[in-house]
C-alpha cells in the first residue's frame, strides 16, 4: 500500500531506511522460497485474531475493504472509506453500501505509494454536500517514477448527495501539481482546522526533485520553500491562500499549487504553513483547536511526532527525530530555526521494555475527544505503527512531560494505517484502517466494566474437492478478552442443521455440490457474541484452480529498473484453461519484516513491470520482490501463488589514497578500504569530505579513480569494481582569540589583536588596525569550554569597523565561528564571512553563546570576518577554517 513504510513506510510510508553495517555483510539475506504451492487467498474467509487491549476496551471489525487508505464521517454518522485503487465508499445504516460513491480508478496512478489517500468533510457539509480528495493524478498518462514529467498529487473538491453518490463532473481542483517523484512518500492527509481552513500533509516525494539520483537521506527537496513537498500547506476552502500563512508576503511568493499552471519564479510557495517533512502521513487537530500533531515517517533510524507549528522547519534531511540524520549519538540542540519533535521513537531494537520493539513506521493518529472515553483518555493523543502493528496513547502533562504506553497491541503487519474517533451508538468509538487480512475497518470501543465480546477465528481443510467432503473445521484461534469460556456455534452453509459445541474443533461432510459458506460465532459464559461471525468459504464439487507464473524465472537475478514481464497461466479441472481476464497480478517490494506495493491488482496476462532500485542503501540486502498471481475459476474459487525475484548484488570496493579516510556513500560514512554491497545500477551518491588523516594532517581531495567530481553518483556496473578517491594536504587552521596573558587551548593558535602579519607559525592572519586592547579573558566557570571564555570585541571605540583576516589559497571553505560572553548579555551578535552573513544572535540570562558553521568561498586569498548587519558589543570567540 502507500504505507508510510517507507524505511522508513517507503512504503508507504517509509521507504525505511536500516541501520545494516553494510561492511561487515558479505551475502544478501536469502528470502523465503517462493511460494510455489497454492494459498487460499484473504478473500475466501474471515479469520480474524484478536487484538490485546487494556480491560474496558473492546475490538471489532466494521466492514472489509481493500486496501482502504482514510476515514471520514459525515455530520448524519456516514462513514466514508477511501481506497488506494480509487473508490470512495460510503458505510451507513450499518452496511457497506454495495455500489462505490465514487471510483477515481481510471485517472489515477497507484503504483508504490500512490492513489487515493486521505479524505476531509467539508465543516459545512450539512448545506454544501462538499468533501475533499487527495489523490494521484495520471496527468501525463504515464506512472513512471523519477522523469520529468512525474504523476502529480492534488486535492480536489467534489459533492457528495444523500443517495450516496458522487458525480465526478461535480470535482473542482483546489492544489495540484505536486510531484510524485519517485512514487513514495506523498503523506496524503487532509483536515480542517478549527479556522476553518483545509490544512494538507505533503511528503518529499522519496527521491530529489529534479535529481532522481538522491533518495532516501539525501534527497533535500523539504529543505526548498519554493516547491510544495515536504511541507504542511494550509489553504482556503476555494485553494485560495490565507493572506497570513507565513510566506503569503515573501519576496517572489506564488501560488505554487494553483490548478492554472505552477507560476513562473523561485519564490516561496504561498501555501507552505511548515517545512522539513519527511513523510508527514498522518495528522489530527485536537477536537475544536487549532493544536495539531503530525506523524512524521522516519528513514533510518527515528519516528516522529511534531507539534503544528506556524512556520516551523522541522529539519529534514538534515535532522531525523531530535538527532542529526541518521544518528542515534549526534542528538544536541537543534541547528537555529529547525524544530525539535514533541516525541520521537527509535526503529527497530529498542532496550527492554520497550514498547516500541520491531516498531518502524508510525502511520495513524488522532485525538481522543472529551469525554468519549474514561476521562483518563480526554485528549489522549493515539498513534499507530504500520510494521510492528501497535497503537499508543501519548499524554501531556500540565507542564507538558509526554507519557507514551502501548494502548492495543497484536494488530499484525500492515495495519492501523489511519485512526479516527467516530460515532458508535451513542457514543463514540476509534476507527482505524489495516491493509492486513485483505484489508478492512475496524473500530476500539470503550466497555467500562461491561461484559466484553469474544471473537470468533475460523480455519479449516480441506476448503474444496469432490463430494462428498469431509472439512475439518477448527475455532481454536477464538478468543475472549475476560478470559471466559467459549462455546462454539457452527453453521456450515449447506442448510444442515447448526451444531454447538464445547470443543474448538468439528468437522461435517457435504454431499452436494456447490460453494457455501461455513460460519463460527462464540458466545461466552455470560452471554456475550462477536458482532461478526468468521466465515469461511467451502467449495464441494469444485476444485481450486492451479495458476503457475512463467516469467519472470525465478533464476533471474535483477537489475535496478530492469524492465520485467509478469507472464503466467492456469487451469482448472472443471473449467479447463482460464482466459487471460480471469489472472490477477500483484507485486510487493519485501523489506525485513514488511512490504510496500508496487504492482496494485492487475487483470490480465504479460503485464510489464519495471524493477525496483533498493529503499537506501542499507536495504541493499533486504530489499527483494515478490510477484503473485491469483486465479479465478468460473465458480469464483481462487488460488495465489507467489515467486521471490533477487536483485543482482554486486561488490564496490571501495578506498582512498591515502588508505584509512573516511567517505560518504549515500549519506553513510565509510572508513576505506570497505566493501559496499550494491545492487546492478543503482546509483551510489559518494562524496569525499575534507578531513584530518592519522598524522593530525589536514586532506581534501583531489580526484576519484572514476574522473567523477568530488560528490557524484557512481552508476553500479554488472560485475564487481573498485572506486578510489586521492586526496592531498590541505589548509586548516583553528584560531582562539584572547589576551597576550593568556594559553591558547589545545589544538588552537592564539590572536591576541595584532595587525595582520605573519605570526610566526605557518599562519598569516590579523586585524585590519591593532585590537589587542579589546580582548578579554573572563576566567568564568559559566564557559562550556577554554574556547568560549576568551574573545576579542569588533566595534569598541578604538576600533568600531574591526576587520580580521587570514591567508588562505584561494578555493571553498568551512567555517565554523563563536561569539559569546559567560558574564554578559549586553549585546547583538552579528558576524559576517566574506561580506554574507554567517553568525547571528541575541543572547539572554539562559544562553550566553552562539556557534554557527557555514560554507564560504575565497578568491582573494584571505578569508574576511567583519561585524554584520545590526551588530551591537560584537564580539567573537574562535574561528575553525577547513579547506573543503
């Protein structure tokens, strides 16, 4: 589905990225084997296993549905359920209502993540009939990911009538034109504030916009303002842009999403509201505010759940969770004006205790209304994780302490995709969304200290074959949340009588021919029933059909966007050979415990598709295909088989000279000489990084064995092969400012404000008039550290335009300078490097300093610090210089 599995959902969600040490792995791991046998399929039967709740909790099934992607509800208690393939359907009156209210099937593309996925009611919707759709646009006629003229993801208005029918002439597009980059990551939630105002979630598109390369954790599309991915955008109910969104007023701003055409320009996107998103999947308001949380989709290692905030940059991709990218260590302050998130989770193993074990990508969320629930729960915050199939219950404290506890636990892979509260009865209950068991509906109600309802599991063997039949039927998967004792009642489909038993096991022979349906309900020792029977379908009379898949081999060993044919074939002992229209092809890209679509149900025979490339790079060894086809006989009996296609994985030896450096592959950092495993042309992104070698000697590099540029992508060939980078010395210098008493610390040359001038140790630099008389040392143990207790002032009355400079070859640098005082906060710090501004802070009675890192370039020969705009008492610690 279009799970925010992405690696995170990359699927949808994520495309998950996996903390694998690639180095140490010399073999891919071998999936299963292919599933050659035949499998009864979802669709024969409901044998649903119960879910663990907290006593006073109860878990039902409302209605199956495949693979439903949102919730909504209407006003007069309809339910509405979006489908990833397109349709809208309506639940009333307690049933599914048969016909969809609206299929958006043929103008859309639902490859990987994509198709219908998110739904809001208009809050007029009493006298306006309106609703919202955001929805995967075929605009080109193609659905092929990562070219120029890409699907585009828009929400569009359309009128639902009390018939509960939409007609599609009714659609007015309000925001289109988003790119669907690389098929994932398109977030895909819709709700109204209590402005009244249509807030969206818009994920990165998986891959950079325009360079299809940088995926995963290199792709900074959310860093952008001027495109609408990686963002929450807020819009009118018309698409027009709220005149106080924070880039309404920007230079350059535009209506980036207007359904005329994306304007010319660079500007900002007016209906950006926050930026640096992942995959921001799923959101909710707190019931009547204007608070809102976002679940974000990590990569590699963090899931997150940000606070709505006006403007916010919640740091994406340079930022996962409250750590650097793709780190669990590197977690300080966020860099000036990104965002921290409310509450963050760690992918994967967790220490004991955790109830965040095997959990990967966080999906639903909603909030608890007040008094719906145990007042315990009043604005309880819920959120789900797609893999590890879990719901959790995030509260605040007065003093805002979040408390997360896993709340239902046991919902199985691939589920609790979307939660929402909605009307149950009188009261109201949580909704939630799960593409497991062929997808369906399901819904928590709050019991109190109510008798609780078992629930009913039903399996059996055989399903089919001649008559008579014997079914062995078995119930023993039936359970009862109170712990009570179950009896059994069976009822087999064939207009036989029904049978009770104590026993989970039965078994009834059918002697005529026909397909019937067998069912199951409990009832426990106090009365009590499942609201659904599990039902299981029995064909007497009638085998089931035997498809085998031709092609591709399952010797195939594939490339990264190989072009493939699914090609197959079946036959049935009663009907013969099945026609092509009676074949259905579905494929999944497997990744560890979970799996995203990339092949949505298609009828047919020879149906192409194109090989995936890996998740990231980690998922190099864990990323495969599976491709199943289903068959259907004239009596509707179906098969699946399925087959585990391999990528071809090869060696990237890869090394430096001087051997022992550190690169960068694909965002991850490699100490040469390593092995990288890789699939055949996959792109590796490398970058060789300046860096102190063993000796204490500064590098840069020079070239690479292949002629690429410093940062390039390596297109991996079909055999095995060797990348290098040659490095040569470099320029660095570390320079402490401070009195002419007073030690430099470690590492670092002193300044002490002379004129510039040679200083005797490798190093020309100084002040454009002497500045000695401005230094300072304050001895203070309020100093993090010897660096920021010393500094030199830029604008004292000797000198108010100080100017310092340093010799360097000419070329780029990184920078990084310090202003600060551990005794005073009477100042404006205001630093600019080559004439751009480079440091800027108001310091107060809790933070004395300000450290910034920047990139500039020299073509001078000296590297130029002066004082910036709006500086008052400037002053400046340490300056760090690395040639890049």
């Amino acid at each position: 589905m279009t799970l925010p599995l992405e690696c995170s959902m990359t699927s949808w969600i994520r495309g998950f990225a996996w903390l694998v040490p690639l180095c140490l792995l010399a073999v891919a791991c071998e999936p299963e084997p292919s599933l050659e046998a035949a499998e009864a399929p979802s669709e024969v039967g409901t044998t649903s296993a119960a879910i663990t709740l907290p006593p006073s909790y109860a878990d039902a099934l409302v209605t199956a549905v495949s693979q439903p992607t949102a919730l909504a509800f209407t006003p007069d208690g309809r339910l509405l359920i979006t489908t990833q393939g397109g349709q809208l359907r309506v639940f009333a009156g307690g049933v599914l209502v048969a016909t969809p209210a609206l299929n958006l099937a043929a103008r859309l593309c639902t490859n990987s993540e994509r198709g219908l996925l998110g739904i809001a009611v208009d809050p007029d919707f009493s006298s306006t009939g309106h609703l919202y759709l955001y929805y995967t646009f075929n605009k080109f006629n193609t659905c092929t990911t990562n070219i120029t003229n890409v699907a585009v993801n828009r929400v569009s208005r359309f009128t639902l009538s009390t018939g509960n029918v939409v007609n599609p002439a009714s659609e007015l597009v309000v925001l289109d034109n988003i790119p669907s980059t690389a098929g994932n990551h398109n977030g895909g939630d819709l709700h109204f504030g209590a402005d009244g105002l249509l807030y969206v979630s818009v994920g990165d598109g998986g891959c950079q916009l325009g360079d299809p390369s940088r995926c995963a954790g290199q792709n900074t599309t959310a860093r952008r303002l001027d495109v609408l991915l990686g963002k929450m955008l807020r819009i009118r109910k018309d698409g027009t842009i709220p005149t106080d969104n924070p880039w309404y007023a920007a230079s350059g701003s535009r209506r980036c999403g207007n359904p005329a055409g994306v304007p010319t320009g660079t500007g900002p996107c007016q209906e950006n509201y926050a930026t640096g998103l992942r995959n921001p999947f799923r959101f909710a308001f707190q019931p009547g505010t204007n608070t809102f949380f976002i679940n974000d989709v990590g990569q590699g290692v963090w899931e997150e759940i940000d606070e709505g905030i006006k403007g916010a940059d919640y740091g994406w991709n340079t930022r996962e969770g409250h750590c650097a990218n793709n780190s669990t260590t590197s977690c300080g302050a966020p860099p000036a004006g990104m965002t921290n998130p409310l509450f963050d989770y760690k992918h994967g193993t967790n220490p004991t205790g955790s109830p965040f074990q095997g959990c990967n990508s966080i999906t639903g969320g909603t909030f608890a209304p007040p008094g719906a629930w145990a007042s315990s729960d009043d604005n309880a915050y819920f959120f789900s994780d797609y893999v590890c199939g879990k719901v959790f219950r995030l509260t605040r404290g007065s003093g805002g302490a979040v408390t997360v506890d896993a709340f239902a636990t046991g919902l199985g892979g691939s589920s609790a995709v979307t939660l929402r509260f909605g009307p149950a009865g009188t009261g109201q209950s949580l909704y939630y969304t799960t593409y497991a068991g062929g997808g369906e509906v399901r819904r928590i109600d709050f019991t109190g200290t109510r008798n609780r309802a078992p629930t009913a599991a039903l399996s059996a063997s055989p399903t089919a074959g001649a008559t008579p039949l014997t079914v062995n039927f078995n119930g023993g998967a039936s359970s009862d949340p109170d712990g009570d004792a179950l009896t059994y009642v069976w009822n087999f489909g064939d207009g036989s009588a029904g049978v009770e038993t104590t026993a989970a096991t039965t078994s009834h022979v059918y002697t005529a021919s026909g397909a019937f349906t067998a069912s199951l309900s409990v009832r426990d020792a106090r009365g009590a029933t499942p609201a659904q029977a599990a039902t299981l379908r029995i064909d007497a009379g009638n085998t089931a059909p035997v498809p085998v898949i031709t092609g591709p081999l399952e010797s195939l060993r594939f490339y990264a966007g190989q072009p493939l044919v699914l090609t197959g074939s079946a036959t049935d002992a009663e009907d013969g050979t099945l026609p092509a229209t009676q074949l259905t092809w579905r494929a999944l890209l497997h990744h560890n415990e979970h799996t995203h679509p990339l092949l949505a149900a298609t009828s047919g025979n020879n149906i192409p598709l194109t090989a995936p490339q890996p998740e990231d790079l980690p998922a190099v060894l864990t990323n495969f295909v599976e491709v199943q086809l289903t068959a259907t006989d004239s009596q509707g009996r179906t098969t699946t088989v399925s087959r585990n296609l391999l990528p071809h994985i090869v060696d990237v030896a890869l090394d430096s000279v001087p051997s022992g450096l550190t690169l960068e592959v694909n965002g991850t950092s490699f100490t040469t000489p390593t092995i990288i495993k890789s699939w055949e042309r996959y792109t590796l992104n490398v970058a060789a990084p300046s860096q102190t070698d063993s000796s204490g000697v500064w590098k840069v590099w020079a070239s690479w064995s292949d002629g690429g540029a410093l940062a390039h992508g390596y297109l991996t060939p079909a055999s095995n092969s060797s990348l290098s980078a040659t490095y040569q010395n470099g320029f660095a210098a570390r320079v402490d400012f401070l009195p002419a008493t007073s030690a430099a610390p470690s590492g670092y040359v002193a300044d002490t404000g002379l004129t510039f001038g040679d200083r005797g140790n490798g190093l020309s630099y100084g002040w454009n008039t002497d500045n000695s008389t401005q230094t300072r040392a304050r001895g203070s143990a309020a100093s993090p550290d010897a660096r920021y207790d010393t500094f030199t002032h830029l604008q004292k009355t000797e000198n108010p335009n100080a100017v310092w400079e340093l010799a360097v070859p000419s070329g780029q640098y990184r920078v990084t300078i310090a202003a600060g005082d551990p005794d005073h906060v009477d100042s404006v710090f205001s630093l600019a490097l080559e004439g751009q501004p480079a440091l800027s802070g108001t310091p107060n009675a809790t933070t004395h300093f300000f450290t910034t890192t920047t990139t500039v370039n020299v073509s001078d020969g000296r590297l130029t610090l002066t004082n910036g705009s709006g500086a008052a008492n400037n002053k400046v610690n340490f300056v760090d210089v690395e040639q890049q």
